[in-house]
C-alpha cells in the first residue's frame, strides 16, 4: 500500500479486493480514503478476485499487485507512463526483481534475483511473462475474463490468448515491482505443471499433449532436482 501511496505519478485509482478476512484487514481497509477503494466478500480464488477487480476498475490501462509484493521505487508507475506509447499498444512489458531472502531456492536466487519478461514463442515452453510486470489496456477485457478453473496459472492462459491476437506489444527496460517469493506458483508441486500442460492443450490441440507433458514433466523433475541440491548445500 505504502509503494502505491508514494508514488510520484497520483492519476490512478485502486481496488482491493478481500477474501473476507477476519485477521484486522477489514478494520485497515475502512481507514483508507480515495483513490483506495476496497470489496470484501468469500471468492474462488485470486482469479476471481482479479475479476471483481477488474469489473469495478474505470482506469486505462490496468495493473495487478499481490499482496507480498511493492512497485519497484516511487517513480516507477511514473517513469513507465511518460514514455512513448503508441495509441495501438495494449500491453507494456518490463521486469520485476525477487525480494530475495535467506534459504529461496537456486531458481529465485539466478540473476540476483530479476526476472525479464519475453512476449515470444517461449510462452508455449514457459510462462516468460511476470504477472507483476505487465500493464494491460483495460479493453483486453472486454470480452475476456481469467478463467478460475485455473488456479495457479490464469494469467498464463490469458496471456497465451492474447499471443494468439497478436496484440501489440511495447516492451520496456524498467523493473516494475519487487515480488515476493512465496506465491502459489512457487512451490513447484506437480499441480504447478499438470495445470500448465491442460491450458496448453487448451490453447492449441490435443495432438500436441505429449510434447507439453513432456515438457512439463522435465520442468518438474529440473526444479526438484535443482531444490534437493539447493536445501543440501544450504544445510551443510
């Protein structure tokens, strides 16, 4: 909230979204004033919620921030709107950077941590697009909606459609927000890629299912491996 709060550039609106907490968040949530709105009622998941947002949402361009995560610096939102952008791009791109911590895993920890983000045919071997460093033209969603049967990987399959379009794209150099890294995708269970494989095969076709299991059960077995000799050096 604070890295939202500080930002330099002030022409945005905001919508919380609460899964009916009963820990004091409601009690936080009724000291906020404008531009911070808030609905708190039981949802299906983040997907949902990331829908109920977006259908109260009256902004451009939309952008969304998980709870355990910050925008990168107080110009951010800032730097990224004074940049040229073309009437028909409707999807800007940058990276975001890992809040690294004591004991997160070899993958996290690569590159000190940031992530850039790749809107290419690397969308069909892995999700190259971090949900925290994208902005989307509000319009993408006039007709579509993340679907909740995904639990883990919604945005991927969003993003997958839109790769289908061929929207335009603008990609940018700039790390958008500092993530945390205990997300629901980052536990790397079989859940993770047996999702991914089943849009995967949604997005294209059936006759395409053994090179995604394939490559989904070679992602799981490389980040098990790479986790049991993380934990064993890190334990020595």
């Amino acid at each position: 909230m604070l890295s939202i709060q500080n930002q330099s550039f002030k022409d945005y609106d905001v919508w919380i979204i609460d899964n009916n907490s009963n820990d004091g968040t409601l009690e936080y949530l009724k000291t906020l004033e404008k531009p911070f709105f808030w609905k708190s009622e039981p949802d299906l998941g983040v997907y949902d919620a990331m829908n109920k947002g977006i259908a109260l949402s009256s902004g451009k361009w939309l952008y969304f921030l998980g709870s355990d995560d910050k925008l990168y610096n107080d110009h951010i939102l800032n730097t990224v709107f004074t940049k040229s952008i073309e009437n028909q791009t409707q999807l800007i791109i940058g990276s975001i950077k890992y809040d690294l911590k004591k004991g997160d895993i070899v993958y996290t920890n690569q590159k000190e941590g940031v992530v850039t983000s790749s809107w290419s045919k690397k969308l069909w071997i892995k999700n190259s697009v971090h949900h925290q460093a994208v902005f989307y033209k509000r319009d993408l969603f006039s007709n579509l909606k993340y679907e909740v049967k995904y639990k883990i990987l919604a945005d991927h399959a969003f993003n997958l459609k839109l790769f289908k379009n061929n929207i335009k794209v603008k990609t940018i150099d700039d790390i958008i927000a500092l993530c945390g890294t205990d997300g629901q995708s980052k536990d790397y269970k079989w859940d993770l890629y047996n999702e991914e494989i089943t849009l995967k095969i949604s997005e294209s076709s059936i006759m395409l299912k053994p090179f995604f299991v394939i490559i989904g059960l070679a992602k799981y077995l490389l980040k098990k491996l790479r986790i049991r000799n993380f934990i064993h050096i890190f334990n020595f």
